[in-house]
C-alpha cells in the first residue's frame, strides 16, 4: 500500500506542477470563457493540492505505525 500511495503522491505533484503552467500561461481576459477556464484550473489546483496533503498524512501515518 505504501508504494501505490509514493506513486500517487508523484503523480498528484506532477499534476500540480502541470496545472501551475497552465494557470501561467492563460492570461486573465474580460471575457467568460476565459474566465471559466483560469477559475477551473484554479479550483482544480486547489483540489489536488488537499489530496496531496491528506496524501501526505497518510503516509506520516503509515511511516509512525511500520
């Protein structure tokens, strides 16, 4: 288990770093498609950065027990 959970802990930091040069690369506009898109990422981001820390918990959880 321990090792499903390392590798998703890098995928979800690969995720994050991929969405954080996404979010660079749009540019705020006036209009709503841009918008939507920068506020999709955004909420997007922010999700997979609280997985990545009840992530982080389990591990420190299962590296306390073992």
């Amino acid at each position: 288990m321990n090792g499903y959970m390392i590798l998703e802990h890098g995928r979800l930091q690969a995720d994050i770093a991929a969405l954080d040069l996404r979010l660079a690369g749009t540019r705020r506009a006036p209009g709503l498609k841009a918008r939507s898109v920068r506020s999709f990422l955004s909420q997007l981001r922010r999700y997979k950065r609280e997985m990545l820390k009840d992530l982080d918990y389990r591990l420190a959880d299962a590296n306390i027990t073992h």
